[in-house]
C-alpha cells in the first residue's frame, strides 16, 4: 500500500511541476523572445521543433516502458517468443519520419525568410529626412517603408563599439541608443580574436570574425521605448570573457535625434580638446 501511495505522490509531484513550468520556466528551456518580431520567428521555430521533438519522444518512451512492464518476464509464465520483424510497422515509421522532416523542412524555410532578411522600418520609426542617422540606399530589403538605421558593431576584448552610419563622428561603447519601431541593421566584426554577439530577447547569435562582417536585424517595437536589453559576448574570447557584456537601450526617434546630437557634440568637444593638448605639448617641446 505504502508502495502505491508513493507512486500516486511522485507522479502527482510530476503533474503540479508540468502545470507550473509554463510560469516558473519562461524562456529557461526555449529562446527569449518579446524585443524584436526576429527574435519571436526564431523562438517559434524552435518551440514548433521542440513540441513535435517532444512528443515523439514521449511516444517512443511510452510505447518502450508500456512494453517492458507488458511483457516482462513472469515466474511460471510462457516462454518469450521471439519476434523476426513487422514489415509494415518498419515500413510506417520510415515513412512516419519522413512525413515529419519534410513538414518541419517546410516550416523551417516558411519562416527562414523573415529571420534573415529584415522587414521595413514601421510609420512611427525615425524620420526618413534624418539621413545623417540612418543610409536607405541599400540593393537589399527592406526596400521601402522609412529609412534604416545601420550600426557597425566591432567586438574586441574586452568591449563593443558601435559606430553609427558612415562617418565616424556618432560611435559608443558598451550602449547601443536605437530607435524603436526602426530596423537596426547591424554589421558584426571583430578587432582581434572572435566574439559572438548576442542580445537574447532580440535575436539570434552573429559571430564577429576579424576581417569579416556578419550581418543581422532587428526592431522594437514603439511599446517598448524605454527599455534596456542585456547581452555578452557568447565566445570565449580569453580571460576578460565573462565581464564582455553589452546593452542595447530602446529610445522614441525624437529621444534618438536629440541623444546622437548631444553625443556628436560630446565627441567632437572631446576630439577639440585633445587637439588643444597636442598643440600645447608641440609649444613646449
């Protein structure tokens, strides 16, 4: 009896841990998604993937313990007979598997396309009159529907930059400022050994490999202005990797317009007073 109580109390304790994962396991098994539309293409891809996974396991691990307490072994019972094969049931489970892997190839490539290739930034991302922030003369999509704001992302240890457009008089560190409802578009490199970028809730990972670009999206929506996500590298990199951390902060395009001047002025003060040095130090010497 005793026997049978503990089994209903494991199995009960099983059920409440099943009905409270959902909850209390929010993106601890699946991609963190809710920052930008990729990174929710990405984290339903991998729970379709998962979900099917997972019940073919439980069919295949069922079938297997309901057949070894089935057919087990019994003092005094009839000897086991021995079974050569089942030509239909072998020749169902190959096609079952196939079924399956070309219904998620299917799938796969269904939403492969909205992963890689960026959508146009919305109505209410940052101003297509704004030009020195953002380049729209680019052959690939998004090809229309507002301008989009390119960010070089360069990787060295132990730290990011991010150099926004063409010029090199708008860059940070550590903090990238985007707009939201904009497509960021990001190009990944490296300074010297490889790093991984990696901010969860917006993407996927995109290496950055020294004397290449890696390139990937994403977009906020407008609801979240004001939010900040966190990421780090996700490559060893050497013994500063842990500390290789990076943020990517949610602003209005209004908010955005008026934080990239006041860091313009920033830098340039900061490029007019090292000048003023240099010539100060010339004079001396």
């Amino acid at each position: 009896m005793s026997r049978r109580l503990l089994t209903a109390a494991v199995a009960a304790a099983l059920l409440a841990m099943l009905v409270a994962a959902p909850s209390a396991l929010a993106d601890a098994l699946t991609p963190e998604s809710g920052g930008s539309q990729n990174a929710d293409n990405i984290d339903t891809l991998y729970k379709i993937t998962l979900y099917i996974g997972l019940v073919i396991f439980l069919i295949v691990e069922g079938t297997l313990i309901w057949s070894l307490v089935r057919f087990r072994a019994r003092r005094g019972g009839p000897e086991a007979a021995q079974m050569r094969g089942n030509t239909p049931l072998e020749v169902g489970w190959t096609l079952g598997a196939a079924l399956i892997l070309v219904m998620l190839t299917v799938v796969t490539f269904l939403y492969l396309d909205d992963i890689e290739n960026p959508p146009a930034s919305g109505p209410n991302g940052l101003r297509a009159s704004q030009a020195q922030f953002a380049s729209i003369d680019q052959p690939e999509p998004p090809t229309s529907g507002g301008p989009v704001l390119r960010v070089n992302v360069v990787g060295q240890q132990y730290l990011w930059r991010f150099d926004y457009g063409q010029s090199n008089d708008l860059f940070t560190y550590h903090q990238m400022v985007v707009p939201v409802d904009t497509t960021v578009v990001l190009h990944i490199t490296a300074s010297d050994v490889i790093h991984s970028w990696w901010i969860p809730k917006l993407g996927g990972k995109a290496d950055g490999v020294p004397g290449h670009i890696n390139e990937t999206w994403f977009k906020i929506p407008g609801k979240l202005a004001g939010t900040t996500f966190h990421g780090q590298c996700a490559e060893l990199c050497g013994a500063g990797h842990a500390d290789m951390r990076a943020e990517v902060r949610a602003v209005t395009p209004d908010q955005f317009e008026q934080w990239a001047a006041g860091q313009r002025e920033a830098i340039q003060a900061a490029h007019d007073d090292l000048a003023a040095q240099r010539r100060l130090r010339e004079r001396q010497d």
